[in-house]
C-alpha cells in the first residue's frame, strides 16, 4: 500500500500565506477605494459647505459695509432733502469706491427713487426702473417686516438681504431702512427712507471667497451652464431658482494619495513578504493625512483665519461651556466685550493691510494678558470678546479690563507707522447657575455701549440699572392703561387764552397732568411718547376727547382747545368718534379747536388731510402749535387747511431783541396775509405783552395772564376775565 503523497508544509505555508496575503490585499484594496471615495466626497462636502459659508459671509458682510451709513442722522436728512451730492459722497459712489458696491438706490415711501449709482457714477435717479421689478419684492418684504416691528421697543432697523438676478447676473442685494443714529432727529411715521445695495458676484467676489477657504481655480459658470461639475455649488434667490454657479477644482485628497502612493505599491507587490507591512505604513500615512486635513478644516470652521483666534461659533460654544462649568459649584465667568477706537480711521487713512496688522497685533497682545483657562474670541471686524473663567470678584475683572486698556494704549508699529489706537470695554458677570449666554452677552454688550457712549477709552460694568429705562417703560405702559381706565392720577388742566388786551378770555387750551402714585407727577411727553411706542395713542386720546367734551358742555366758554397726535389723525374713523362723542354731549363742534403740530402736515398723508377737512367741514377748527419750530411750510397755510398759528414761546422769549422782534413779526405778518387767526404762548412779561399787542396779536396765554387751572378754579378769575361761566365745581 503506497502512502499519501502529502504536500511539503512549506507549500501548504506558501498557500496559507499566498491565500491570507490575497485575501489582505483584497480588504486592503476594498478599504482603500472606500477610503479614497469616503474622503473625496467627505471632502467636496466641505468644500461645498465652505462657499455656501462665503456666499453668506459675503452678504453678511454687505449687510454690515450698508448699515455703517444707513443708520444716520445726516443720511436721513439729506434724503428727505434730495441731496444728492452729499448722497454721492456718503450712500452712492462713497460705497463703490471703499466697498466695491456696484449699484446703490434710495427710494422714499411712495417707491419713487431718490438717488441712484452705477458702477461708481451717480446717474439719473429714473435709472433705478431699470431695476425695479428685481428690486420691489424685496422693498415689500422690508417694509412688511419693519410693519410688523412697528412699535417694538428698541428693536434693530430691519433688514432683508439674499441673491438676486440683475441684468441676467447674479447679485447679493441688502436693503435696509435709513433711520437716525439719535433721537435729535425724528423719523416721522410713514417716512421710510430705503437704501438698496447691489454687488454683482463677480470674478472678485469668487476669489474672495476661493483665498479664505483654499479653493484651487474657482470661476463663476452662468445659469445655464451645461454638465456641471461635482465641484460647483449653485447660487440661488430666495425662491429656489438658480442665477449662476461657482465651481473649482475639487481637492481629491484620498485619489492624490492613491496616485502618490502606487509607484510604492507597485513594488510593494513584487516582495510578497513585504506587502502587508508596506500597505500598512502608508495606511498610517493615510490616515495621518486624512487627520491633519480634517484638524484643518475643523480649525477654519471655528477660527479665525486673519488672527488665529476662535470665531464666534466657538467663542459661543466655549461660553456656554464655561456657564455649565461654574455652575456646579457656584463660581462666575467674567464676559468682556471690547472695540477699537480709532479701527475705522486707520483703515481709511493707512488702509487694509495697516488695519489687519493692527487686528493681528491686538488679538497678540490680548491672548499675552490672559490665563490660558480664559478665552479670546474675535467676533469679526475690531471686535474682540474675552471669557474669564471663575472670576474671583468684580474688582478681579475690572483690574484685567485696566490692564487690557494699558495694553491696547501703547503704540502700534503698523508697517513702518507708529500708531496709537485706544479701545471701549463693557464688562458682564455671570449672576448665576441659572445664567443664559444670550443674557450675559446682550449685558456685556450694553456695558459696551455705555462705555462708548462715556467717552471711549474706558470700560463700564454691566449694572442693572442700565436695565430699568426699559423695565420703567413697560411698568408706566401698565399703570397708564390702569388710569385710564378709571385708577385715577389722571386729570387735564385748563390754560386761559386771552384776546389782545391781555384782560378778556376767550378760551381755554386743555393740558393733561398725571400725578403717579409711584414717580409722581410725569411730564406729558414722556407718557404720551410711551403711548405712541406702545399703540395706546387711540386709548388715551379718546379719554382726553371725553373729558373735553364734558368741560365744555359744563361751561359757557366760546371753545375749548385739545391738542391731538399725529397718529390719530391718520386714524380715518377718529372723525366719526369724535363727532360722535359731540353729538351724545350736545356740544357743538365749533367750540373746540384741535391743536396740531407742523409734522402732521408735513407728513402730506392722504389720510391725515382727509381727516383735518372732515373735522373742519364739520366746524372743528385747527390750530397749528408751536409754529415755526419745525419744518415749516407755508403750502398748507395757503391750503387752507388750519384756522390759527400758535407762535411757540422759544420765541416770544426772544420778544425785545431785533432779531427775535423780526421773527415775531413776520410771524404775526404772515398770519394777517392769509386771514388766520394767530395766538402767542408763553406770554411772561409785561414788555412780551405790550410788544405782541403793538404787532396786532390777536390772541395771548402765558403765566403773566394765568397759569393753566383746574376746571374749578376758574370761576375764580375776575369776572372781566373769565366772561360768563357755571359752576364747574361738579
């Protein structure tokens, strides 16, 4: 019997070995392609995810470049006024020679333009119908939205901003109100200024966007483009449609790691003995890679990349980190808030390089003055922000704040140039356990805000009084609806109006007192602008209509005089309440006149002049108040649309000087040529009187005649002065 024929072990090791070497490459091989196409896709999301991230960055930063001149008081006046060379060198060609924009208009209320700009030149302001049609919607969502914020205390100008088509193009559009910076200049209701910036997204736009995120050959493909690349991310508007493309080379970094590493694979294969081992190493190599490429992309993600320093997206993260942090057992984190002074002058005087060297240097010096427990944060332009980790007290960080100001005061080499820059700090301290990051940062933001307002250069504390203006509002808007509705404080005074002899009253003028149980007695303009802001205008009103109404049918003056607010003349029904509460009272019309300032005019609402004619067809006469102290017209004097001037006491105090004699005069002049009445307030002296009454006043009020009374102590004043009057003690 023969015996087996067994292969030698070594050929059965070569099998093994030669089947566990195959059977590796094989997992090798099908790991690598799911690698490679892992990492290639994970990668062109990224990619993706970083223009989509610089589109929006990029209108962001439209956005921001447009509200440095649209919130302005200068901006707003020189619309109203049609200004356009200071709307050339402030809202047009200024915008498209500091900031690229390449198309600016300003329209006013009625959607008519006021100014427009093209590609750098100020052209023909019907320029803009050329563009109306892409323009209107987004005009209508802004002034729908700032509708809907009307009458919210405090809040931001709206804003609305996205990708639009003009001329075929792809552009970022930002559209935003012109309001004022302070309160020296109102913004009257219905005057809504618009200020519309246009930049194409252009070979320029693309670079930018290609240089911060590291895109290799980005371009601009238009809309049609045919076969589009992996690597392109469409530019939509806001209703999905599609203006153009951005496309780049894709970075493939698991197929450039394959291709760099064949040649060592192919001799890799020839040496059985060595494959695992050679496939493994640039397998670690690999990964390696792959590593430091999403390390990378995960620090461009949240950081900065002009400073190194935390973006706001991990400066957001880190806060709330810290609050959780400390929360356990009780300790507090410090927020610091801080800005440069004087970026915006560098920048414009030493340009952009200067102006990013000084970001680089302060970001340096603030991340010397801190522990590395802390964090610094830039939130974008010279804004910094500082989380103080397990602040001690308050007086720890206000030393910190000290020596951050000390830091930031010494001089600055920006290329070749010494400069010497200052910075505004607004401190906030974590109160608690329960502390909102939101909270701690609208806080430190407010302390900031005080500190620019002081002076600059300085820091301030968050204090919760900075807090109680809004915290007031809201408590007299509650006490105000209580009084009105019966919780008493609330009572109108009645000032005398004198003929030209100073000695017969022909009227009085009605003023309205509120003695607070808790602040005590509270101007008129202070609770009746809470009225306006808080939509009580028609509330309060209404209760001053009613208490006039009943005065007048208790006493037998020729009139009385109520002062109304512009926002109820453009309430179309006020006519029929006020006529209505005549009517019940058995009060004829013409003894009252209603008291209007010039803004109500100026206004030229269709409903506040159908309002005025109604009342005075109705025998309600008008007199316009404090006349000459606004933006006065003689339009609607010769339109015969009031029955009397009220000369404001500014003026009648300047009664003996030439110049305020002229001024008067003219006035009361002025008055005579368009056959109204006209009635002097503020009358003090007896000089003020002799002097109006030379001039051919008619009618005068002021403390030298009387003082404004209640109902009942009017039937006090001698009987030459009052005329006949009942018994207004009930």
């Amino acid at each position: 019997m023969s015996k087996p024929r067994y292969k030698p072990l070594t050929s059965q090791v070569t099998l093994i070995v030669l089947a566990l070497a195959a059977f590796t490459l094989a997992m090798v091989a099908a790991f690598g392609t799911f690698a490679t196409l892992s990492t290639d896709r994970g990668s062109l999301d990224k990619q993706k995810t970083f223009v989509a991230t610089g589109i929006a960055d990029e209108i962001a930063e439209l956005v921001r470049e447009q509200a440095s001149v649209t919130v302005w008081d200068a901006a707003l006046l020189a619309s109203r006024e049609g200004d356009q060379r200071w709307l050339e060198e402030n809202l047009g060609a200024w915008l498209h020679e500091y900031y690229g924009i390449d198309r600016v208009y300003v329209i006013d209320a009625a959607g008519r333009p006021v100014h427009a700009m093209r590609d750098g030149e100020t052209v023909e302001p019907a320029a803009f119908e050329d563009d109306r049609l892409s323009v209107a919607p987004w005009v209508a969502d802004l002034r729908a939205l700032a509708r809907e914020r009307a009458g919210v205390t405090e809040a931001e100008p709206p804003v609305v901003s996205g990708l639009v088509s003009f001329d075929g193009r792809p552009a970022m559009l930002s559209a935003q109100p012109i309001v004022p910076d302070t309160d020296r200049v109102a913004l009257e209701a219905g005057e809504d200024y618009v200020h519309i910036a246009v930049q194409f997204v252009d070979a320029t736009v693309v670079d930018r966007i290609a240089d911060k995120y590291l895109l290799t050959g980005a371009h601009l493909l238009p809309q049609s483009a045919a076969g589009l690349p992996q690597a392109a991310v469409p530019l939509s508007d806001a209703h999905g449609a599609i203006l153009g493309h951005i496309a780049w080379e894709e970075d493939r970094p698991g197929t450039a790691l394959v291709l760099r590493s064949s040649p060592a694979l192919v001799a890799g294969g020839l040496l059985a003995a060595g494959v695992l081992w050679f496939l493994l190493r640039h397998l670690r190599r690999a990964a390696g890679e792959l590593q430091r490429s999403q390390d990378q992309a995960q620090y461009l993600a949240f950081h900065d990349t002009l400073t190194g320093l935390p973006n706001r997206a991990l400066f957001e993260d880190r806060l709330k980190r810290a609050l959780q942090a400390v929360a356990r057992d009780n300790r507090r984190v410090g927020l610091i808030y801080m800005d440069l002074d004087r970026f915006k002058t560098i920048n414009d005087t030493l340009g952009h390089p200067a102006g990013d060297e000084l970001v680089r240097q302060t970001a340096g010096r603030l991340e010397k003055s801190i522990r590395h427990v802390d964090t610094v944060a830039r939130l974008g332009g010279d804004e910094f922000a500082i989380i103080v980790f397990d602040v001690k007290d308050v007086a720890t960080a206000q030393d910190l704040c000290q020596r951050l100001l000390a830091e930031i005061g010494k001089p600055f080499d920006l290329l070749g140039d010494q400069v010497f820059v200052g910075a505004s700090i607004g401190l906030a301290i974590s109160s608690g356990a329960d502390t909102d990051p939101g909270d701690l940062l609208r806080k430190a933001d407010i302390a900031l805000y005080e500190a620019k307002k002081n002076g600059r250069g300085r820091y301030e504390v968050f204090a919760g009084d900075m807090d109680d203006l809004l915290t007031r509002k809201r408590m007299i808007e509650s006490d105000l609806r209580a009084a009105l509705s019966g919780g008493g404080g609330m009572k109108l005074v009645y000032q005398p109006v004198f003929g030209a002899n100073g000695r017969t009253m022909l009227g009085v003028e009605a003023l309205i007192r509120w003695d607070h149980p808790l602040h005590g007695v509270l101007s008129p303009a202070h609770f009746v602008s809470i009225a306006d802001e808080r939509g009580m205008t028609n509330l309060l009103g209404d209760w001053v209509l009613g208490e006039v109404v009943d005065f007048a049918a208790r006493a037998d003056l020729p009139w009385v005089a109520v002062n109304v607010s512009p926002l109820q003349l453009r309430d179309t029904a006020y006519v029929e309440r006020t006529l209505g509460v005549l009517s019940e009272a058995g009060v004829s019309p013409r003894r009252i006149q209603m008291e209007i300032v010039e803004s109500a005019l100026i206004e030229n609402s269709s409903d506040t002049t159908t309002v005025l004619s109604a009342l005075r067809e109705a025998g309600i006469r008008v007199a316009l108040d404090d006349f000459g102290t606004g933006y006065s017209s003689i339009g609607y004097l010769q339109r015969r649309m009031v029955d009397k001037l009220k000369i404001d006491r500014s003026f009648v105090r300047m009664l003996g000087g030439s110049e305020g004699n002229a001024i008067v005069k003219a006035i009361i002049d002025l008055a005579a040529a368009l056959n109204v009445t006209v009635t002097a307030e503020g009358v003090e002296t007896e000089q003020q009187r002799d002097l109006l009454l030379a001039m051919g006043c008619d009618e005068m009020q002021g403390f030298l005649l009387s003082p404004a009374l209640e109902a009942r102590d009017l039937v006090r004043l001698p009987p030459t002065a009052r005329g006949p009057l009942r018994d207004l003690t009930g």
